[in-house]
C-alpha cells in the first residue's frame, strides 16, 4: 500500500493484512525479496527510507530498520502515514477509532521511540510529506484537512 525508494535501484514497499507485508528491490525492481516484519504488524501502511539501509514502516505497528530490513524492530504505537527527511528524524500521522481525531507523532531517534507533537486534531490523519531536515512537513486528512509545518509538527508559541 506504500513504497518508498532511496535511490534509483532500492526500494521498500509494504502491505496490508493478513501479515505485514514489506518487499524490497536493490536492482530497480527487477526482482523483489519479501522481508519479516517483527513484533506481529498485521497491517502495515506506509513506509519512509531515509537511505538505502534506514527505513521505518507504519501500521498497526511502527517498525523501523537500519540494516536494509534484514531485520525490523518495533516500537509502541499505530499510524497511517509516515515521512522520514533524514535517517534520525521520522514524522508519523494517525486517525484514532471511529471519532475523527487525528494526531502527529515525532521521533528523533529513527523510529525508536515516539512523541505526540499535536494531538485531538479535528480530523483522521492519512499522509504525511516532509521535505528537508528542518522538518517542513505538510499532513492531509479526512475532510479535506491540509496542514503544514516547518517545525515537525511541534506546537509553536502563538505570535
């Protein structure tokens, strides 16, 4: 359901149920290897690589490799989308349940541990871009909610 590619030739792609599903190429996609996703992510819906060999998976997991996805390790948590600028820095999206909330997650040690930056958003959030290091984010949800950041997503103090 998402794919991501850090350069020309490597790419990670992931899927859904009844496993987690992650693929990856290193010929440009001439032939592909299935990988394991670990700690039991049934479902996995985006996927981020900051470089060849640092990527991290969001799911019902947030899994995370920095060895090519020769393994993955998870971490707390759910989202539906992810970006990752650089091989520290990840931005994560969620919706939560039935209720349309959305929250926005951060971490700054490669996909290990998590920070809620922005939380009880009044919409589901599905997709995140992030563009260069000083994280320059724009999030899209349900309803058509658009939001953009250059501080990846951390609460700024009113002007």
């Amino acid at each position: 359901m998402s794919v991501s590619c850090a350069d020309s030739n490597t790419c990670t792609t992931v899927g859904d149920y009844p496993t987690g599903l992650i693929f990856r190429t290193t010929d440009g996609g001439t032939t592909w290897t299935e990988q394991s996703a670990t700690g039991g992510a049934r479902a996995l819906w985006g996927v981020s690589c900051a470089d060849a060999s640092t990527c991290t998976a969001v799911g019902t997991s947030l899994i995370h490799t920095t060895d090519g996805g020769a393994t993955w390790t998870q971490s707390s948590g759910v989202a539906f989308g992810v970006s990752c600028p650089n091989v520290n820095t990840c931005i994560a999206v969620q919706g939560i349940g039935t209720i349309p909330r959305g929250d926005i997650l951060r971490s700054t040690d490669g996909g290990v541990t998590w920070t809620q930056q922005l939380g009880n958003l009044s919409s589901q959030l599905y997709g995140v871009s992030c563009t260069d290091d000083n994280n320059t984010c724009t999030v899209v949800g349900q309803f058509g909610a658009i939001l953009h950041t250059n501080t990846g997503g951390e609460p700024t103090a009113p002007q």
